[in-house]
C-alpha cells in the first residue's frame, strides 16, 4: 500500500455528544468505538463534547461510529 492509498482511505468523523460529562463516558464511548474495525485515531474531547475520530473508510463508516456512541447509551450526532 502506498502513502497516497493510506491518506484516500482515511476518512474524519465528528460527533457531538452533548451527554457526555466525565471520564467514565468517556471510557465507556471510547470501549464501544474501539470495537469496530478500521479505527486509526480516536480523540474525546470532554470540554467541546466533540469526538474526533480517523477511519479507514473501507472498513468501517461515519454512521458505525455514531451507532457505537448511541449504543454506548449517549445521544449524539455527526457535525462537519
């Protein structure tokens, strides 16, 4: 794989989580999105509410990582 297949395959995902609070939610989102396949980078911001992630967007996509903060029991929705 050649660094310019690497860079087309990385996609950035935000999401806006306005329930999370603490570090336990932020524990417990980052658990649930490490699960899926195809996460790079992971950043959760406690301050913004913003989570930040970097995928490999031929294994996984924007709305997996919504469904795995919504599964992780929060309310949240992708921002651009």
């Amino acid at each position: 794989m050649t660094l310019t297949e690497i860079a087309v395959n990385r996609k950035i995902v935000k999401i806006k989580c306005t329930e999370m609070s603490c570090d336990a939610c932020k524990r417990s989102i980052t658990k649930s999105i490490n699960q899926l396949r195809g996460i790079k980078s992971l950043d959760i911001d406690l301050e913004t509410k913003i989570i930040t992630a970097i995928i490999d967007d031929t294994m996984t996509d924007e709305q997996s990582v919504l469904n795995a903060v919504v599964g992780a029991g929060y309310e949240a929705e992708i921002i651009n």
